[in-house]
C-alpha cells in the first residue's frame, strides 16, 4: 500500500522538477530512509505529542542539516501534512526507480549455486543489455537452488533454469510419449 503511495508522491514531485532535484532528492531520500532504521528517528516521527511543524523542523535542520532545496523542503511539508512522513524508504525506492528508468539503467539480479567471476558476470550483463536495449547492472547473489535465475524488477523480466524443472519436464515428456 505505502508503495502504491509513495508512487503517486514521486510522480507528482518529477513532474515539477529537474534532473538535478531529482538527483538530490534521491540522495535527501536515502539519507532519510537509513534515518528511519534508527528506533529514536521512528519514535520521533511516529509520535503523536509531537507537533507536526517541529517533525519538520527536526527533518529539515537536524537530519538534514538546512542543506536542501526549497522544492524538497516544500515536498517534505505536503508529506508531513497528510501524515506520510514515514514514506521516506518507498519514496527513495521510487524516485530511484523513476530516474534509472529515465537513464534506461537497471538494477538485474543473476541468482546462482556457485560464484561465476567478475568476468563470467561482465560478459552476461554486455549480452543481456544488448538483448533487451537497456544498461543492466547485474548482480550476484549465491543461493542454494540448483540452477540459474536473472531478475530485473523494474522491467518485470525473471528468467530461470532450473535442474529440477527440466528433469520433471523430461519425465513427463518420455510418459507421456508411451
């Protein structure tokens, strides 16, 4: 649900504004969102004996110090007036998403049983970028599945192999041959 939310928050924020706010507030975002794993950051914006000027007051000159655009400050207001300021990890999730989209740029991940290399992994996100025109960053992440599987969430791709499948899949095939 708060995704959903944070997606209607972000489109609204990129309609009015540039290239660089959007760089800045990704950067303002993910500072917020590791601030929000902190329990007292949490207490302090959840409180309901807090007034909600001085939750933004907090954000603005404590957490991020008066370093930030009016545009970013004005957002931050209209979050804490419709009581969303605990929306600061989707918010980072989905400008993130919106400007890698606007590079064609992609976070991929190769899940696999055993390390490929540097170079094995190089060579697969060249071929996969090419294949599907857009610049993967692909990452490794070692599982205990046997077999091999490349997400990309942001463009909704899964393609897998998986050992257990295809055996499965080939009885049933000889089976049904008979």
């Amino acid at each position: 649900m708060k995704e959903l939310i944070a997606k209607r928050y972000v489109k609204a924020f990129y309609k009015v504004a540039t290239q660089e706010e959007l760089n800045e507030a990704i950067n303002i975002f993910a500072k917020l969102a590791n601030a929000y794993d902190i329990i007292k950051f949490q207490e302090i914006i959840k409180s309901p004996y807090i007034v909600t000027e001085k939750k933004v007051d907090f954000i603005i000159q404590d957490v991020l110090e008066n370093k930030i655009s009016v545009k970013i400050i004005n957002f931050i207001k209209i979050l804490a007036e419709h009581n969303r300021l605990d929306l600061f990890p989707e918010l980072y999730k989905e400008t993130s998403s919106y400007v890698a989209s606007l590079k064609k740029e992609y976070i991929a991940f190769l899940m696999v049983n055993e390390d490929y290399g540097e170079s094995r992994v190089r060579d697969f996100e060249s071929k996969f970028s090419k294949k599907l025109g857009v610049n993967l960053l692909l990452e490794q992440k070692i599982v205990q599945e046997v077999g091999i599987k490349l997400v990309v969430e942001d463009l909704g791709i899964e393609i897998s192999f998986s050992q257990d499948k295809f055996i499965n899949d080939l009885k049933n095939h000889i089976l049904r041959a008979f």
